[in-house]
C-alpha cells in the first residue's frame, strides 16, 4: 500500500494519494467489522507520506477575473 500511495505522491498528485489512503482505510474498517482483518495497517503509515495544504486558499483578485474566462 505504501509503495502503491508513493507512486501517487511521486506525481505530485498529493491530494490525490491523501484520498487514496482514506479508501484503504476506510477497506481496512470494515474489514476489522466483518472479521477479516485483525489491524489497520495504514494506521501506522500516516506520517509516511507528504502533508498537503491545509486551510484556507488565497483570495482571487479582480484582475484575475479575465484569465478565467475564455472570449
């Protein structure tokens, strides 16, 4: 699983391997429910992989508005 999310992460797709690790992690929970698994194992690989931006984004400006649209 760790090889499988740094290849995500070596795309730079760093949100992209965050939420791929919350699907394994949701797999692992309910495979601890029915039985199956014992542990999740990608609960002790959290601080393995890049941290990506939190909070909030810078504010666009009124300039940039033009850029966005296509005329």
């Amino acid at each position: 699983m760790l090889d499988a999310l740094r290849q995500i992460e070596k795309r730079g797709a760093l949100e992209m391997a965050e939420r791929q690790g919350q699907v394994y992690d949701k797999t692992f929970r309910y495979a601890i429910a029915i039985g199956v698994a014992d542990n999740d194992s990608l609960h002790s690989l959290r601080g393995a992989l890049k941290q990506t931006m939190n909070g909030t984004m810078p504010r666009l400006r009124r300039r940039s508005y033009r850029s966005l649209f296509v005329f």
